[in-house]
C-alpha cells in the first residue's frame, strides 16, 4: 500500500512541474518568449522557461480554467501557481525576467496559496512588469504578503492595470504589490540589496482585505512611486491597522496619486486608517488627493491616518467617521483624533486642504484632528465637524503649531454624551501655537476658539482681511551668466529669479482663499523646498528644470568577446567589477583600482563567457554604486 502512495505523488509533482506550454522565441532580449495561452502562463518557471527569461504577451488570455487547477481530493483547488512558489531549473525562486503584456490583458486568473506566504500572480519580482492588464483578477493568502501582480517588488511595475480584482491576505496586502520596498534581505544577489523598485503608471479597481498593512495599491511603500491610483473598497476585521486607500503603510515618497471608494469595518479596534495612506512614517506625499469614505476607532483621516512625515499640496474629499466599542463591561476602545486631512499629525502639513465631513468623538478637527507636536502651513478645512470633546473646525487638539490657515465650516456638538465639552471655531483645544489664522464665525456660529481670529463671512473672502497672506509663495529660479548671481546652489550652479508662485489665490467677494493649483515640485528638490518654506519670512526656493541631486550612473553591456562598462562616481574611491550569473555565482570580477570623481569608460575580456543573462555589480569603497542586467 505504502508503494501505490509513493507512486500517485511522483506521477503528481511529474504533471505539476511539466512544461505543457510550447512558447515561440528562446527568451533573450531580442526573442523573448512569445505567451499566447493559459497553458503558456502556466509554463513560466518550468523546464527551458526559466525566471530569467524575457516574455512577451501576444494575445488575451482567458485563464478561467485555473479555478480548477492545483485541486486535491477534498476538493480544494488552488489555482494558478504563483510564479516563484518553486524552484525552475536553475533552483531559482526569483523572478529576474521581464514581462511585457503588449498591452493586453488576462482575465479570470484565480490564485489560492492557502496559508504559504508570498500571494500573487509573482512571489518575489526583481525583474519587471510591463504593459499588461488583468481584469477578475482573484488572489487570495492567509499569512503575510499579499498582491494581485506580486507579493513582494523589488524590481519594476509599470503602465499594469487590475479590474473587478479581489485580493485577500492577513499582513502586507496590496491590490497590485504586498510590499515595495529596497533589495534588502530579498535580493539573492550580491549588489542588489540597494536596488531600488519601479512602481509608475498602475492601478487598481476591486476588493482588498486584510488585517494589518494594507492598501489599494500595496501594502507598504518604501520607495518613491508615481502615478498610483486606486477604486478600491477595503473590509477590516477586528484590531487591524495601517489601513490606506493606495498605501497601509508608506516611508517612501508618493507623488500625483489618488484613490477613491471605501473603508468598512466589520471588526472592532481599527486603527490608523486613511483614504490615501494609513500611516505616514517619514515618509512624503505630495500632490494627491483622496475621495475615500472611512472610517475607524482611532487616528482616521481623509487622507492618511497617523502622519510622521511630510504632506504637501494634497487634499481629501471623503467623509471620515469615527466609532466606539463598548460591550458590557469590556472597554474596548475609546474613540479619538479623526480628521478631514489627517487624524493623528506628528509629522508637517503644506498647502493642503479637507472639504469632507467628520464625525468622531474626541480631538476631532475639519482638518486634522490631533496636532501632536505637529506643523500646519497655509493649509483649510470647509466640511462639517461634529463631536463631543476637543472639536475644531481646523484643528481638534493643537499640541504643536499652525501658521496662515483657516477653518470655514459648521461645527456640531454631538449631544449623545456628557462629555466635558470644549469647542471652537478654529481650535478647540490649544498648547502650543497658532499664528495669523483665521475662522469663520458667522458660518460656525462659534464666537470662541483656543486658538485664531474669527471673522464675518464678508470678511472671510477679502484677501485683504487675511494678513501678510499675499506675500506667502516661493520663488522660480533660472540658471544664469557667472556675475548675476542672486543665489548659488551647493553644486555651484549660478541662478536668478524667474517669478513669483503665490501660494494663495481668492475671487474676491465670491469665495474663501483657496490655493494656487500651480503649485508643484520638481524631482530630488524636496529637502530644499521644505528647508526654506520652514521659515515664513523667507520664501521657499524652487530650482526650475534643475537636479539637485547627483545620481549615480552606471551602465554596461556584451560586445562580442567583451563587456563595456560606462560609470560615474560622485567621489574618488576604489572601483570594483562583478559579473554575476543567475544562480548567483560571481563568473568575472575585476579591481579597476582607484578612480577619481566623475566619468570613466572601460572595457573588460569576457571571451569566455556562456551564452545567458548575467547581472553587473560596481561597488566604490566597499558599496554598492549601481547594478544592471545584460545579456550576452
């Protein structure tokens, strides 16, 4: 009986690990293989399909028959395997390759990886993703690591779009990715552990669930990422956290992303919850919005719901709702700082607004709900405010600082509680400081605040009632001639002044202030624009159409019998070499000795050399200074 067994289970893995799919090409750069069915996908990882070859999508595919794939006796059925759950033929579990859809689209592809780590269409992405959709889209774990295209990016996703998708997990789920973050601890390669993930141009429309770290488009962001958008309705259970409309939890920088769609709760405890990010850990945002609902029991926001880190230029449009558990005498949780923008800021706000409602119980605000130890810049709220203690219409409890904002709303007491009450027009609790800010008191019909002036609705849209506002802005630099200088930048570049970008505009008579939509920010200048804006008698400098940072340059590639090696180091140091094949074994290595800052070319002897893909690694001083992947 035992031997029958044994036999069924290799005649099993034998069908399992087949290659079915006759793919055309022979996976180079120039050839990739060609996916032209279901059994094709399913082919990628097995036999001469290695996870470092090139595909090519040719057509649509229908993968409706991986619901009835991977099935066992009980009837289970697993699905799709994910690219990277097994080894290919060169022990490999990564996937280096590269991916590009051509712009079509796979449909009805359901994945099921039980309770193993590492959900998705691929495990762990170190090559890339491109050009490719998928619409009913069904990715579903029960541990850590979640995402409809991959688990975990450590490589690049771009122009990739989910519809009608449903993605479950418990930690670290994402609708396109489970985690973004740096090769640290998931490259297998010497020299990627500073390599840095792509994730541009993609979106997500459907369903995510989760418990802990989860987001429309990823779980956590730990990298810069463009262009992110999100229609997603997220369902929580009990005690989950760091729940966000693009991101549950980000350190990274987002730009010109938005979401929209829902949060539900259906357990108890739910905590930092925002329409874009669920929390913020220096991190940065900058010029994004959400029109998510929420809600949660503590630190919600329209936008993101414990902030750490930097928002700027971004607004909410959402609702955010606050709620409380008590059931008999378990105390679960006491319910505060809900926000229109931000439930809970330690971090900086610039020239952001809320215009949702808000509904919480304690340090409630239009804009932010707990100030703690944070900072509000040029910033406003317009949507209802309702709660029973610490409600403002800008701010619920100020325990930091807020400069040239303003707060033109109504402000509600719930009547539901005896709460000792303290209410105000623009701040209802007030520590620290509030500088030239303002209210509307007509329209809130609150005459008092911890903190700022407030004014008649006529007043309140009069630039002039709003003082100094005017001069609030940056200034536009050009590069100029040697001997005009007006400032020099730290890479001795010479500039002048361009023009003048107001932060804040008005239709006099007609509306509140509102704020320039001009407003924007130029790549790797952020540290510069934030340390000026920092101090309102100085506006803050922008450099136009100039990099403030020197990247580092690295490039390389097989011609014939050698390998041309083009890099530029930004300082002097000892230079090293390393060709690495897929298995991860260095094949070539050279000193090319020490070199001095800026360009070099060189060429090395790789006569020797098979046929393959190989990975190349510069390291200056013992760090690594830039990777790339070529093919011979």
């Amino acid at each position: 009986m035992r031997l029958i067994f044994v036999t069924t289970l290799a005649l099993f893995a034998a069908q399992a690990f087949a290659a079915n799919g006759t793919m055309k090409g022979d996976g180079s750069a120039e050839k990739p293989f060609q996916i032209e069915d279901y059994e094709d996908l399913k082919a990628i990882g097995k036999g001469s399909y290695l996870y470092s070859s090139n595909y090519i999508v040719t057509k649509d595919i229908d993968a409706s028959a991986s619901k009835k794939d991977n099935c066992y006796k009980d009837g289970d059925c697993y699905g799709f395997r994910t690219i990277g759950k097994n080894k290919d033929a060169v022990d490999s579990t990564v996937f280096w390759g590269s991916i590009d859809g051509g712009g079509h689209t796979i449909k009805n592809l359901h994945i099921n990886n039980g309770y193993a780590s590492g959900a998705g269409f691929i495990k762990t992405l170190i090559g890339s993703v491109v050009n490719l959709n998928f619409d009913s889209l069904d990715v579903s774990g029960d541990i850590r690591d979640a995402g409809g295209v991959a688990a975990a990016l450590v490589g690049t996703i771009r122009n990739v779009h989910v519809t009608n998708g449903n993605i479950k997990g418990s930690d670290r789920v994402g609708g396109i990715v489970g985690k973004a973050i740096n090769g640290k601890g998931y490259a297998p390669v010497e020299g990627y552990e500073d390599m840095v993930p792509v994730l541009r141009n993609v979106s997500f429309q459907g369903k995510v669930s989760g418990h802990q770290q989860v987001g429309g488009v990823a779980g956590i962001i730990g990298v810069d990422v463009d262009s992110l958008v999100a229609d997603v309705d997220i369902s929580l259970i009990d005690k989950s956290s760091e729940v966000g409309g693009i991101a549950g939890y980000n350190y990274g920088s987002i730009r010109n992303s938005h979401s929209s769609g829902k949060v539900t709760v259906t357990g108890r405890d739910v905590h930092g919850v925002g329409g874009l990010v669920g929390e913020n850990s220096k991190g940065s945002i900058s010029q994004c919005y959400s029109s998510m609902n929420v809600e949660g029991a503590r630190s919600v926001g329209g936008l993101v719901g414990y902030n750490d880190g930097i928002i700027f230029a971004s607004y909410a449009l959402g609702s955010v709702e606050m709620y409380e558990h008590d059931s008999g005498d378990d105390y679960l949780t006491a319910a505060n700082e809900a926000g229109g923008l931000v439930g809970c800021n330690h971090g900086k706000i610039y020239v952001s607004y809320a215009l949702g409602s808000v509904i919480g119980s304690e340090d409630v605000g239009g804009l932010v709900g707990g100030n703690d130890y944070g900072e509000i810049y040029s910033s406003y709220a317009q949507g209802r405010v309702t709660g029973r203690r610490n409600v403002g219409g800008l701010v619920g409890s100020n325990g930091g600082v807020i400069a040239t904002s303003y707060a033109a709303n109504t402000v509600e007491e719930d009547t539901s509680s005896s709460y000792n009450k303290i209410f105000g027009g623009f701040v209802g609790l007030n520590e620290k400081s509030v500088v030239n800010s303002y209210w509307d008191a007509e329209l809130s019909k609150l005459d008092t605040s911890a903190g700022g002036t407030g004014m008649s609705t006529q007043k309140m849209m009069t630039m002039s009632s709003f003082a100094g506002w005017d001069t609030l802005g940056y200034w536009m630099y050009d590069r100029c001639e040697e001997g005009q200088c007006e400032i020099k930048n730290w890479d001795d570049g010479c500039y002048c002044k361009k023009a003048f970008v107001k932060f804040w505009a008005i239709d006099e008579g007609k509306s509140y202030p509102y704020l320039n939509k001009n407003l924007d920010l130029i790549d790797y200048q952020w540290s510069e624009y934030l340390r000026s804006v920092d101090n309102p008698e100085q506006p803050p400098v922008r450099i136009q159409n100039q990099t403030l940072a020197k990247s580092r340059s690295f490039g390389a590639k097989f011609d014939g019998g050698l390998v041309a090696l083009r890099f530029e180091i930004p300082t002097a140091g000892a230079v090293k070499f390393s060709l690495v094949d897929m298995q991860g074994r260095v094949v070539k290595s050279a000193d090319l000795g020490h070199r001095a800052t800026g360009s070099h070319f060189e060429t090395l002897n790789v006569e020797n050399i098979a046929r393959g893909r190989y990975v190349g690694v510069l390291r200056v001083n013992g760090k690594s200074n830039g990777n790339v992947v070529l093919q011979k």
